[in-house]
C-alpha cells in the first residue's frame, strides 16, 4: 500500500537547502525498516539514465527492489516506476520517467527479501548534477592521423533538452610516450548517431593511445573511458629503421602484480632482445628489464596509486627500434582476480563463503577489499547439464542459495566487482556441489544427549523395579517381628541410640543379660479365658523371645509405664 511521501519530500528539501548536491541518501527510517545506508547513484550510461544504488553493512541483503518517486516543486504521492518495481538488479533505467533537468527528485527505494520488507531508503536528485560514463569509441591509425569515431544514441533524452551543448564537452585525451594532448569538441544538440573527429600532424611508426570522455559543465565527475592505442603506419623517413618496434604493447595486470607483455615482431636478421622502463609523475625514465629475451616484464615495483608510463623497445646489436609507451595506474587498471569459494551442500540450500582475491607482493594477508572497500560479488549458478543461469550480485562474504531441489547438483561462478568504480574482475572456475537429505550436524550431538538422557533414566527406572522386586520378595518369603512402639520410640531417639551404644560392654568383660518377655493382647486375652492354661512368662509370638539389657529394660518402663512386660531377674 504506498504511502503519503509528502512528509518525506519536505525533509529531502530541507536538507537540500544548504547546497545542491548530486545525491544525498539519509536513509530514511521507518518502523520495521533497515537502518542500512542505500548509497543512491545517478550516472549517464551511453545517453542513459541510470539509477543504482550499493547496500554497506547491510546485515540481510534484499532479493528484490520497487523504485518509487516524486518531484521536489509537485509534493506529489509517490508513484511507482513500471521497469522498476520487483526488480532483481542494483540498479534502474529511468531515462523515460525523469524529463525535467532543473528539478529534484526523489526517490523512494524499498528492498525486500520474499515478502518481507528490509530497507526503505529516501534521496533526492538534482538531474543537473550528475555523472556521465564514457561513451563507446573506436580508433583508426594511419600514417600521420588518427581517425577517432564516437557511438551517440539515435534519439536523445529529453532531460537534455534541444542543446546538448549547454550540459557537457566531448573529450579526447591523446598519448604518445612523454606527451600528452587534450581536445576539446564542441557537442551540437542535434547530433545521433555516430560523431567522426581526425586528430593529424601525427608522428608515423609511434604509438598513440586515445581516451574518450564527457566533461560536465556542472559539478558532475568526471569518469575516463579506458585507452585504445594503435601504432601509426611507418611513413617514407622511416623506412630505413632497421629493426622493428614490439607490436601489441599491453599491460596484463591482476590483483596488482603487473606485467607488461608484448609480440616480437617479424625479424630476419637475427634473435632480438627488449629493454622496458617506467617513468613516475616525479622520476624520469629507469630501466625495469635490460635487453631480456622474453617478451614480458614484471614492473614489480610500482605503487598502486601512481601513475606511470611505461615502454619498450626492440634491440639487435647496436641498434634499436623507437619505444612503444602505454600510460598505466594501477588503481584504475588492475583487474580483479577471481575469489575464491567454499561451499557446504545441505538438503535444500548451498552455503557459500567467499574470500577476496589475495594482493599480490604485499606483506600478511592483504586482500583486494583492505583497497576496494565496496568489493561484492556477482554470482552465477545453475543445474549441472542445463543451460540456464541465474545469476545474482551479493554484498557479504557468506550467503545462503535456498530453495533448491534436493539431491540435484549446481554449478556456481562468482566474480568480485566494485561498482563504483565500474570495474569487473575475473569469474573464477565452476564449483559444482550436490544438494541432499542429510540431518544438519547441529542435530547430532542434540540426538545423542537425548539418547545419553533417555538411557540414564531407564537405568534408574531398572534399579527401582529390581529394589522393589526384592523388598516384595523378602517380605513374602521372610516376614520380620515387629517391634512394640515403646521400643521404635526409644531407638529412634538419637540420643538414646548413643546412651545404649556406650552402654554395651567391650568384648573383654562378662557380658550380663536379663530375659524380657514380650507379653501381646492374644496372652492377656488367655488369662481372662481359663480354658487357655496358664501361658504366664512364655512368648505367645511366632518369634523368640528378644533379649536386652537391664538398662535397656528400664529405660523401656520410664518411657511407658503401662505395665506390659515383665522382667524376671536372675
């Protein structure tokens, strides 16, 4: 159900107030809501508008996205975005919604997973502001010229209105070893299709590299596109150059170890050897590798935020080809390797761990994120034997695939990228796993302690029903005499127990007793009836008579005095 953003399009205007910024993102934070900062960006990609945004430290990472937005000056209710809403991808097309370039918009983000909502973030936009990718290009390189062709849409945005001119400057960056060249072109707002641009007065049998870019006439930044070279044509003063310059010239960096490679050009005369340098923004050119046979050369020194140029040269005895140079800054040039994956199959899920690339020549275990902090990963699975692929883009090292089918086996790739810097790394090698039935680990040790638990109590429940068992049996086979209450009295005091302990005699005296006979109701009921004999003196019990001593006989007539036993003397 959407709600009433007016509110919220208040607060973005206030907090614009102070200084018109190309995105400010607070985040904004409803009940139930993620906190999670949403990193919203606008950037031209080839004419297009494109609204991405980056998830950091979000403790869930959404499966879906629903765009929403309104207009700064309307106050409008957000309204939803069609090519937006329940999306899967980071980022959005709006080209065809936001027309105006001089107003604020807002938009409204809401990320779930399934049907929970996770995040809800809120922005505001200045469509003025923004950063324009680098458009796609293509070079020719003749003798003394460079044709350089520049790719625009066959219709421009309307947000640009009927001169492109008043928003930005086409760019092209020209290199040639130690010198570096700027053109700036005029855009005219009708121009489609492609756009042709010579650069001449060129030097033949050197090598040029070209960048193309945008230059806002705003406070957009400024993103470079990256460097195609091509070695000019060898023109009639150079034909008696006797030994060939290497071809193909590039740099082959991964994870910041950087190779400089290149082709050995065709040569009749003899083997060449290469010499390559590097030159820094404040040191001169300094050999890296020294008339090498190999065609490639590890520039181990250089750091990764510098900016160098690098060449190489052919030699064969005393005499040397002219040097090819490319421009190299390892910050912005080195490709991602790809990360390394660990996955534990369960019945229905694949738990993944990923690890960032590890940065070559550096001391302890320095990965690629201590330099790209916004690292995530795009990860592409599918059922081994099908051709289908599904591919997603995770933030956190550890993530869960799940409802998946049991007992089938899939395939994952996963490649780190940084999307703020439009950089995409290698995707590593497939690592197939098979989903099954198994009980979690976890369960184990629950089931064993229950069994252990289980087990005890039978134990105990054995030991009772034996005990009972034998006090049954004992009672039934040898019933004992009871004893007159007087006498459980007396023994159950402690004290008492204690006197008629110290009372017995040791085993070395003469031990005296005198008889107790225990006079029961079926005796005196044999008096009153004469037809019973005279039974005086003798136990009428089924037991014998018990024997005690005289103190214990008197103790017995001081705690009942009820005359019930007689005790004869000797």
């Amino acid at each position: 159900m959407p709600l009433n953003y007016r509110a919220l399009a208040t607060c973005a205007l206030l907090w614009s107030l102070p200084v018109y910024m190309n995105l400010f993102d607070p985040s904004y934070s409803l009940n139930g809501f993620s906190e999670d900062f949403c990193g919203l960006k606008l950037t031209v990609q080839n004419f297009r508008l494109i609204l991405s945004w980056e998830l950091e430290n979000a403790s869930v990472v959404p499966t879906h996205y629903t765009l929403q937005y309104t207009v700064m000056s309307k106050l409008e209710d957000a309204k939803a975005i069609g090519n937006c809403t329940n999306i899967t991808s980071s980022f959005c097309d709006v080209t065809d919604v936001w027309e105006e370039m001089h107003e604020t918009y807002i938009p409204l983000l809401e990320g779930f997973r399934g049907n929970t909502a996770l995040l809800h973030c809120v922005g505001s936009v200045l469509a003025t502001n923004l950063s324009f990718e680098p458009p796609e290009f293509g070079i020719v390189g003749f003798t003394d010229h460079i044709n350089v062709t520049v790719t625009f849409p066959s219709v421009i945005p309307k947000i640009y209105g009927k001169d492109i001119s008043h928003h930005l400057s086409l760019v092209i960056k020209e290199h040639s070893e130690e010198m570096v060249r700027v053109h700036k072109l005029q855009i005219n707002g009708s121009i489609s299709g492609n756009f042709s641009h010579v650069i001449d007065n060129l030097i033949p049998n050197t090598n040029y590299c070209i960048s193309v870019y945008f230059e806002p006439k705003g406070v957009g930044k400024v993103i470079r596109s990256p460097l195609k070279c091509t070695l000019l044509q060898p023109g009639q003063e150079s034909a008696l150059v006797m030994v060939p310059p290497p071809e193909n010239v590039r740099m082959n960096s991964v994870n910041f170890k950087n190779i400089l490679q290149w082709e050995s050009p065709a040569f009749d005369k003899g083997n060449l050897t290469f010499t390559a340098q590097q030159k820094s923004s404040y040191r001169g050119f300094q050999n890296v590798c020294n008339s090498i046979i190999s065609t490639q050369c590890d520039f181990v020194g250089l750091s990764k935020y510098g900016n160098y140029t690098l060449r190489v040269r052919a030699e064969f005895a005393n005499e040397h080809s002219k040097w090819v140079a490319i421009p190299f800054s390892p910050e912005d040039d080195t490709l991602l390797g790809p990360p390394g994956i660990h996955i534990e199959a369960f019945a229905d899920s694949l738990h993944m761990h990923f690890s960032a690339p590890q940065v070559h020549n550096e001391p302890g275990t320095w990965t690629m994120k201590d330099f790209y902090p916004s690292l995530a990963y795009n990860v592409q699975y599918w059922k081994e034997g099908h051709a289908e692929k599904i591919q997603v883009t995770l933030q956190n090292e550890f993530e869960v695939l799940k409802n998946l089918e049991p007992w089938t086996t899939y395939c994952i790739q996963v490649q780190g990228i940084v999307p703020i810097r439009n950089k995409m790394g290698q995707w590593s090698e497939p690592v197939c796993e098979r989903t099954n039935d198994e009980t979690p680990p976890w369960i184990v040790p629950i089931i064993l302690m229950v069994s252990v638990f289980a087990g005890f109590l039978l134990l105990i429940g054995c030991f009772a029903l034996l005990w009972c068992i034998y006090k049954k049996t004992k009672y039934t086979l040898a019933p004992g005499n009871a004893l007159p209450q007087h006498l459980k009295e007396f023994l159950g005091h402690p004290h008492q127990s204690t006197r008629l302990f110290f009372s017995f005699p040791f085993s070395d005296e003469n031990e005296v007793f005198d008889k107790l006979s225990i006079i029961t109701e079926d005796c005196e009921s044999s008096k009153q009836n004469p037809s019973g004999g005279d039974n005086s003196g003798v136990p009428s019990g089924p037991g014998p008579p018990e024997i005690v001593s005289n103190e214990e006989t008197v103790s017995a007539d001081l705690e009942n005095p009820t005359p019930q036993m007689s005790v004869p003397e000797k």
